[in-house]
C-alpha cells in the first residue's frame, strides 16, 4: 500500500511547488476533466486530501477510499466487461512469472521518479523532470491506459527535453491476475514484449517496443480486496 495513494494529494494540488491554487485549474481542464471521468472514475475524495507529509516520508499512503458502489460484483463485471471489448474478445491467462523473488524493488520506491528508477523505465535524467498534475493520468497513450474503471491515484509525468515519461497510479476492483492479463494481451497486441515476475507483493510485467521505449505494470493486492496498479512508460 505504498505506492498508488502516496502522491495523491500531489495529482490535483500542486504540493509538489507548495501552491493549491492549481487545483482548481486542473479540475477545470476539459482534458483533466475527460481523463478522470468514466471509465476513469476519480474519488472526489482526492481533490480535499492533503496528507503528503506523511506520504513522502514513509508514514503510509494518504486515505482515499473508493466509495462502496464502486467495489460490487456489478462494477467489476463492468470493469472487465469493459476490458475484454478494447482487447477485442476474450482475454487470455497471464503469462506464468519467470521468476518469482521475496521482496520488490518497488517497496522502497516512494515518488514518482523512485518508482521510474525502481522499475528501470525512463532515464534518470527524465525521471527527476517529472510534475504531478491529472492531466498526465490523460496523455497516456495506448496500450497502456487506465485499466477500465479504474480510479486514480497518482498521475507524475514529463515531455521536456526530449522526455516522454509517465509514471500514474490507480486502484481497482479487479483481481491482480485479471489486471495483468488484460495488460499482457494489449501490449503483446501492440508488438511489445511482456514479462511477468512475482517480486514480493507485487506482479510485474515490463517489456520494451520498437527503439527506446519500455513499459513496466506493478500490481498488488490490498488488504481489503482492492487492486492498486502503478503504470510506468517512457517514449510511449
């Protein structure tokens, strides 16, 4: 539970700068706005929490609870409904994990460009350039959008200097197989490669496409049935 909240009050608040006043410019955005409707459906809940302090320093992941509506069989059914269109079908099983190893690199990975480094997405350089605003929750490109549905968390992203990095995380419904099984067949789909690894808590799945660009998915089952998921891309 470290990852996909812990910037959230940073997604719709400038925290990162120390000015609110961002917020509501990037709760007016028509793409903002379009990023975290249905089927990308935001917790109102974010856009008042502020508990970066204790996010940043490891005290744990701020509190934003997905509303009970959003947790039924019905909204999973829709979710997966959903999924299995823009795969075009049925999905097929997740790849069996190549390797399996008792800790993850990305227990330790509390920002968004720890969780670029961790994964090895991105070039450090591009890493450290990375704001937090929605929009980037929105300019992520196929095939590697939110999972439908989903329910973001954090959005960090860059384009400057010859940057294309995004780093967004949400939280699901959706079982952690059915998550990664839908972005194994959508990648693999797009022509990019897809390995899957069992790293502590987390499954991962990364591969690379044509030239420099690289991808990596982390996700996890929470305590309380939720799916937190932390999407990674660079020159995508």
């Amino acid at each position: 539970m470290r990852r996909v909240l812990i910037l959230s009050c940073l997604v719709l608040t400038a925290c990162a700068n120390g000015d609110d006043g961002d917020q509501g410019n990037a709760e007016r955005d028509p793409v903002a706005a379009a990023a975290l409707s249905d089927p990308l459906l935001a917790d109102p809940d974010l856009a008042t929490q502020n508990q970066g302090g204790a996010a940043l320093t490891g005290g744990g992941p701020a509190s934003a609870e997905i509303p009970p509506n959003k947790r039924t069989k019905d909204e999973i059914d829709a979710a997966t409904a959903a999924a299995r269109q823009l795969v075009g079908g049925t999905i097929p099983a997740a790849p069996t994990p190549a390797e399996s190893v008792k800790t993850s690199r990305l227990d330790k990975a509390v920002t968004a460009p720890a969780i670029a480094r961790a994964l090895g997405v991105g070039s450090a350089a591009c890493a450290e350039r990375m704001d937090y605003t929605a929009l980037w929750a929105a300019r992520l490109s196929a095939p590697f959008e939110i999972y439908p549905r989903g329910h973001v968390g954090q959005s960090a992203g860059s384009d400057v200097g010859g940057c294309r990095l995004r780093v967004v995380g949400f939280v699901t419904p959706v079982a952690v197989d059915d998550v990664v099984a839908f972005y194994a067949a959508r990648s693999k789909a797009a022509g990019f490669a897809a390995r899957l690894t069992g790293e502590g808590d987390d499954m991962i799945l990364q591969g690379g496409g044509k030239g420099a660009t690289s991808y990596a998915i982390a996700a996890r089952a929470r305590d309380d049935r939720m799916t937190e998921v932390v999407l990674a891309t660079s020159g995508i």
